[in-house]
C-alpha cells in the first residue's frame, strides 16, 4: 500500500517543519478499476453504497513481515451485488463516504473480475496495510 498524494504532501511539509494534519475521522474502502486509484476509477454501483466504513479495530497491530510493517485486516470486507462485470486492479481508502481524499492505495493482487450477482469478498488477513 502506497501514501496518497495528500500524505506525501503531509508528510514532505511535516519534515519541513509544518504540523502533521489530524487523523480523518473516518475511512472508507473503495474498489478501483485503474492501478493507480483515482476519483474517476472507482468501481460505484454496488448494492447498498459504493464504500465500506473502515474502523480502527477493522485492522490489527503493526507486526512485523517481510517487507516491513504492516497491519493486517480482522474482519472481512464484503462489497454489495453490482450489475455488470468490471475488472478491479486496486484498492483505496478515502476519507469520506462520498468524495473526499484517497488516503492509502494498494493493488488488488492478482487482478480480479466483478460478476454479476457475485459481490467482492475479502477475508480476515486478506488485506495489509503497509507504507512504501
């Protein structure tokens, strides 16, 4: 998982001396077409909302794995039924429900197709979370 253009940009002024912003109250995960997640390649049109709310106990403790630090999800992750089919390559984490700033990015490894009547399912310890 990558740091979005707004927490580089946090990032790079916090080493130059400006204030780290607060946390966002709330994310939300988001499914993308694109590699490289953007507004205009989320995956919308899922039954019951387009993002899933992602809360602090949704992901455990930074552990240590090859590759670095991580945290990975606790619980699952089940998107609604959508009514095409639609190839996902990554994932997001917004700060809002709607709009709003990606936070974090990663890939959907490997690359998956949406079916039809068929919704995304990702279990306990098949997401994680690590800055790169």
């Amino acid at each position: 998982m990558a740091l979005s253009q707004t927490n580089q940009d946090a990032v790079l002024s916090w080493l130059f001396g400006t204030a780290f912003p607060a946390p966002p109250a709330q994310l939300w995960l988001a499914l993308h077409g694109d590699e490289t997640p953007t507004a205009g390649s989320e995956i919308k049109g899922w039954s019951g909302g387009n993002r899933i709310r992602v809360v602090t106990t949704d992901f455990g403790t930074i552990t240590t794995a090859s590759g670095g630090r991580q945290r990975v999800n606790t619980r699952a992750f089940i998107f609604g039924v959508h009514t095409i089919e639609q190839a996902v390559k990554s994932f997001a984490l917004w700060d809002a429900t709607s709009a709003g700033n990606i936070q974090l990015i990663g890939d959907v490894n490997p690359n998956g197709v949406i079916r039809i009547s068929d919704p995304p399912v990702f279990l306990a310890g098949d997401l994680s979370l690590r800055v790169t």
